[in-house]
C-alpha cells in the first residue's frame, strides 16, 4: 500500500469516526437528559401521586443512573484499553439502546431504577471511547477539531430529547398507526432514544481501530490499570485535577437548569412568566453546543487549552451571579436567556476531555479519558447533596455556595495541569 493510500484510508476513518463518535454522544445525551424531561410524566403515569413522593423518587432514580455511570466508566475504561477503544464503543451503544427500549416499558419503580442503571453503565462508555479514538487516529494539530465536533453536535440531542419528550404525541399517533401499540407521550421519548442508538450500530461498517493502540505491545505492558491511577502521586494528582476542572459543567446542569421552574418561581426568583424545566434545559444545551464550538475553535486558534478552560471558568463565574442576581422579576424569555449563556459559558466539555485523554499514555488512556468525565457526572451526588444540605440557608444562598466550591476547586485544578495542546500522544505511560 502507498503512502498516499494509506494517508487516504486514515482520514477516511477518522471523518467516519467522528461521524459515528458525534451520533453516538448527540444520543448519549439524548438518553442522559431525557430523564429530567419526562420523569413527572413517568412517575404520574406508574402511580406516583404528591409533589413530595415525585421530587424524592425522581432524586432517586438519577442517582441510580448517575451510580451506573460510575461503574460504567471504569468498566467500560479498563476494556477500551484492554480489548480496544472500537468494542467499547459499540458496546456501550448498544448497552444504552437496549436499557432505552426496555425503560419504555416498566411498570414500577424497582423496575424503572435498575433499568436507568444498566442504561447508566452504558451511557459510560461512549464519550471516552470516541475521544480516544478520534485524539489517535487525528494529527496532533487538528485533533482539537474532531473532538469539538463530537462534543458540540452531541450536545444538541438534549434538545431533541427536550422535543420529544414534551410534544411526542405525533410519533404515538405513528407508532399507533403502524404498530397498533398505544404509547404515551414518555414512553415514545424512550422508544426514539433506543431506535436511534440501534440504528447507529450499522455506521459500525468500515470503523478501523485506533492505529495507535493496535502498534502499542501487548505483552509486558500494563494496559487499563485502573488502581495504578492511585498508586503514584503525581500520577493520581493529574488525574484528580482533570476530574476537578469539570465539576462547573454539572453544577449548571444539577443545580441552575435542573431546578430552573424552582428557582424562577414567585417565592424565590418572582420571574415574570411560566419557567419550564424542560425548555431551559433545551435553552442550556444549546448554549452548550455553541460554547464548546467557541471553545473548540479558540484552543485551535489560540493552540491553548488552558487559556480557553480559564476563560469559560471567568465568564461562568460572572453568568452564575447574572442568574441570580439580575433575574428577579424579568421576564421568562430574559431567564431563559441567561440559561443560554450559562450554557455557553459551561461549554467547555470538549477540552475538558480531550485534556484529560493528552495528559496520559495510551496503555491507560482509555481508562482515564472514560472514567474522568463520568466521575463528573457522577459528582452531580455529591453536589446536590451540598445544596441539599445547606438549603435552611435558604434555595440562593446555599447554589452560590455550592456553585462556589465548584468553580474554586475547577480553577484550582487547572492551575496544576501541564497544557497538552499538540503533544505527542503516542508513548506508554510507566504505571
């Protein structure tokens, strides 16, 4: 094979890399935020009655999806680096579709958490794999933009799932009209969600594994030690440092998009105008899409990942105090405005991985690129359970706090991360 030929067969699997990569994610994050949409209709529909009894078992639930995640991301880490990055991605797709079908159908609640928890282990997978992936197969100059593809495309599938899961009624009327199955409006959000993770399993066609992981020796080389991570601490501090710097992303998420109508209403916000949960999520993620485009071209032209990570730290430090301070009694339209940005300034999740996978070799770059952003997600426990305990504080005071912490930890940590824009990517780490 010639030279020319093989460069041609290498971009070629890199374009539909990130193709399958960016599909993946936009339905991973369709999956993850669905939840949040649809879960008053769901629980009300499985019998669940009382303000209190939806907002406890809601909690609940998430937390069963987010432990998932957990374990998922170290199950689905240590595989990428033992079995290939290629199988993991496939497999937690498919893992995902599977656990979204399923979730159509349960009829109580037993049901309902451990299905969102295998639907959390597969959700796991897909972002690390697909970040890897694409950071080896793509030049270490232009990197940046296949994994800003990823991340900025995907992030728009929570604005499907904000569509479908609050005007589903048409696909039911399909569904019912083809099938002869009567469906409601949440079960059809779920039933989309698994229909399109399956059909993304055929691009699986023509995907080549990363060229990188299959010259890396397999014999006598410690690939996806997950506790080597803790063993040396220079090691664990880089790793801890990455995960730090992504906490701001879920705080917005967890605590400012998440309880958007709380936060808005008359006895804490008084905004001027019906606040929905599910249309400030829409607002937040496109927000998101936009600022991890913003942020993906900025590392690219500045060729700093640091300087880019700083900067949305600031701006969403400023966003946090407009949402809090400059929204009483504006309108509906200005709040959800500010979810936007705060969405934008937050946008940053791309450079956030793709720095974790650059400060890593590749016998472990998986394991890390995987578990990182998913002990992120994983830290929405940890962070509603601060805002949950210092609520006698009052709902504002006790999310600046929070927010607080979270932003202060995520600057700290980028002050002790070395800047990876254009390293090398292909050494073995000594674990």
């Amino acid at each position: 094979m010639s030279k020319q030929t093989g460069k041609k067969q290498i971009d070629r699997n890199a374009v539909l890399l990130i193709v399958v990569a960016a599909l993946g994610y936009f339905v991973d994050i369709y999956d993850l935020i669905l939840f949040n949409v649809v879960k008053k209709e769901s629980l009300v529909a499985l019998g669940v009655t009382g303000f209190d009894d939806i907002r406890n078992i809601s909690i609940s639930l998430f937390n069963w999806q987010m432990g998932g995640m957990l374990l998922g991301g170290i199950l689905w880490g240590v595989l990428g680096d033992k079995k290939g990055r290629l199988k993991v991605l496939f497999g937690s797709i498919l893992m995902y579709s599977a656990a979204n079908m399923a979730n159509a159908f349960v009829s109580d609640i037993q049901t309902y958490a451990f299905v969102r928890f295998i639907a959390g282990v597969g959700l796991a997978g897909e972002l690390g794999a697909g970040i890897t992936l694409v950071s080896e197969v793509m030049s270490k100059e232009n990197r940046g933009y296949g994994t800003m593809i990823i991340v900025t495309f995907g992030a728009l599938g929570a604005v499907l799932a904000a569509l479908v899961g609050g005007e589903g009624e048409w696909i039911a009327g399909l569904i019912e009209n083809v099938s002869g199955l009567q469906l409601q409006n949440w079960q059809v959000a779920y039933v989309v969600g698994g229909l399109l993770g399956l059909l993304l399993l055929l691009l699986r066609i023509g995907t080549l594994e990363s060229g990188m992981y299959n010259r890396m020796p397999h014999k006598d080389v410690k690939r996806g030690d997950f506790l080597a991570l803790f063993r040396k601490r220079k090691v664990f501090k880089t790793y801890l440092n990455c995960i730090l710097i992504g906490l701001p992303v879920w705080y917005a998420v967890a605590i400012l998009v998440a309880y958007a109508e709380d936060f808005a209403s008359p006895a804490v916000l008084n905004v001027n105008g019906e606040v929905v949960n599910g249309t400030a999520v829409m607002f937040a993620y496109i927000g998101l899409s936009a600022g991890d485009l913003l942020s993906g071209l900025l590392s690219q032209w500045w060729r700093s990942r640091k300087k880019v990570v700083l900067l949305y730290l600031i701006a969403s430090i400023v966003l946090v105090l407009a949402y809090f301070f400059t929204t009483g009694g504006k309108s509906a339209t200005y709040f959800y405005i500010i979810c936007f940005m705060i969405g934008v300034g937050t946008g940053y999740w791309a450079l956030f991985v793709s720095m974790a996978s650059e400060q890593f070799g590749t016998n472990i770059r998986s394991t890390v690129t995987t578990t990182v952003p998913n002990f992120v997600r994983g830290a929405v426990i940890p962070i509603t359970g601060l805002f949950s305990l210092l609520s006698g504080l009052g709902s504002i005071n006790s999310a600046l706090i929070t927010g607080a912490v979270c932003l202060g930890l995520a600057v700290y940590a980028l002050s002790g991360l070395k800047e990876t824009f254009g390293r090398d990517l292909d050494y073995i780490e000594a674990l």
